[in-house]
C-alpha cells in the first residue's frame, strides 16, 4: 500500500504521542520534500520533529511535477500541494491531509 502524508496530520499524531500508529496501520509512509522541510528543518524544537526525523519508516521523495505544484500553491499551501502531486505521480492508495479541499481531490483522478 502506498500512502503520502501531508504535515498537519505528522504534527497531530506527535503531539499526542500517536505518530506510530502510522507505521502500524501502513508501514511506510512518503511524504514529499516540503513536508520534511515544513516539520524537520523549519519545525526544529517543535512537536513531530524529532518523530519525523527520526522514523526510519518515513521515506522523503521529491515531486516530479513542479508545475502542478506551482499552480496548486494559489489556493494551498505547498506542502499539501506537494503531497497531492505526489500522490498523483505514485498511484497512492491513500493520502492523509487535514484540510478539506472543495472539489479539488476529485479532478486529480482524471
């Protein structure tokens, strides 16, 4: 099975000491190079980077599609943008994101 994840949904799980829960229901989990930024690099102190860091089964791709993103990016921040290109490019079974996107999930699956 193959699942990306947005930051939002890392950062939650790790506040309640819960970001494994992931690795147990999926194995692996993908997340694009912005989320590792948002949470690893820029989060530094903050709860879910050291969690994210840290999980061996967390695996970092980089998104193929820069220009999706980019046009993504006018309505959503990067990070879930990337995580919804990735998504896309990978065929993913499932992509976890904590924000409701009107109408957008369902013009990617064409």
């Amino acid at each position: 099975m193959i699942v990306v994840s947005d930051s939002g949904p890392l950062i939650a799980l790790a506040k309640v000491r819960k970001l494994n829960i992931l690795n147990e229901l999926f194995g692996e989990v993908i997340i694009p190079r912005a989320v590792w930024v948002e949470v690893v690099e820029r989060g530094k102190g903050k709860p879910g980077s050291e969690d994210v860091e840290s999980a061996t089964w967390i695996r970092v791709l980089e998104v193929k599609d820069k220009l999706s993103v980019e046009i993504l990016t006018r309505e959503i921040e990067v990070g879930e943008a990337e995580a919804i290109v990735l998504a896309k490019e990978l065929n993913a079974d499932l992509i976890i994101l904590d924000e409701k996107i009107p109408g957008l999930l369902p013009s990617l699956s064409g």
